[in-house]
C-alpha cells in the first residue's frame, strides 16, 4: 500500500470508528439540542463517505474530522 490507498484506509478506518463511537452513545439521554447534533454528526459523516467514493479525499477527511468534533462534544456533555 502506498500514497493514496493509504489515505483512503484511514479516512475508512475514521468513518468506520465514528459509526462504533454512535454506537456507544445513550441517545434517550440526550437533550433535544444534543440530538440535533449528533444528527448533524451524522450528516458530515454521510457526506465523508460519499467524497471519499468520489475519490475527494481532503473532503472526506474534513467531513469525517468535523463529524468526530461534534460527537466528542455531545459526549463531554453527558
């Protein structure tokens, strides 16, 4: 592996981890605003997987990174 097929694994392996990291979130404990965050999350997180299948990957990795900001933020608040 080497260059591109290298980033196109860690952008994968960062979507990848953003769904597991969903995963271990109590959403019946969030407040309305909380949820609408992770929704927004999530959103940025679709959207680094549909840049990544067109090859965008500096998109992808800015979607992907802004996604796991705004899920690590919801999570302090818990």
């Amino acid at each position: 592996m080497g260059g591109d097929s290298d980033i196109v694994h860690r952008i994968s392996k960062d979507i990848d981890e953003f769904y597991e990291n969903l995963d271990g979130l109590d959403a019946k404990l969030l407040s309305r605003k909380a949820a609408e965050v992770v929704e927004m999350a999530k959103l940025y997180a679709s959207d680094a997987r549909s840049y990544l299948a067109k090859n965008d990957t500096h998109t992808a990795f800015s979607c992907i990174s802004y996604a796991h900001g705004l899920l690590d933020a919801v999570r302090e608040m818990q």
